[in-house]
C-alpha cells in the first residue's frame, strides 16, 4: 500500500513539473467567485492548444464555461502583452481576443 501511494504521489510531482515547464503558471483573479479554472487533463489539452496557437508564452489563468466559448485561456506573450484564446470542447480555437482588463479609467 504505502509502495502505491508513494508511486502515486511521484507521478503526480511528475506531471506538475511537466506542467511548470510548459509555461503554465495558472492564477486566479476571479473578483466575484464565479469563473471555474480548467483542472487536471483538460487544463493541460487547453494549455498545449492555447500555448501552440500563439507560437508561446505563459498561461496566466484560465476558465471553464466562459461567456464567449467552452474554456477560456489567457496567455501573456513574450512582449508582456496578454491574449484570451477561446477554445470549444474539443480544445480547437475558435476565437483569440487581445486581453484588456482595464476599465475606463485606466485602472
């Protein structure tokens, strides 16, 4: 038993780590508790697919059942400029949006 789980536990510091070298460093900036992050297998389908159609970068959050697609990855790009790369269930693009969180005031 204990044989399993130390098993277990190195597979899951394993994948991590693959995930932390893909340039996924996913947070959460959710203001009113609503947005649900993408998790586990689908979080690294959308990372590879999001990460590959903007040629790299970083994942910097993303969301599951976003307004304007299935699952939403924000990627902020070498420059330091941000992109929400819309995706469908299938993890295909359907839409990639320059990412300004700023409000009228600059804020």
């Amino acid at each position: 038993m204990k044989k399993k789980k130390a098993a277990l536990t190195a597979a899951g510091v394993i994948a991590a780590a693959g995930i932390a070298g893909a340039g996924i460093a996913v947070s959460s900036t959710d203001d009113d508790g609503t947005e649900v992050p993408i998790t586990g297998v689908e979080l690294e389908q959308a990372s590879r697919a999001a990460l590959e159609y903007t040629g790299g970068g970083t994942v910097t959050e993303t969301e599951v059942g976003d307004e304007d697609s299935y699952y939403e990855v924000e990627v902020t790009l070498d420059d330091g400029s941000q992109v929400d790369v819309q995706l469908d269930e299938g993890f295909n693009v359907v839409d990639v949006m320059a990412d300004d969180d700023t409000n009228e005031d600059g804020d």
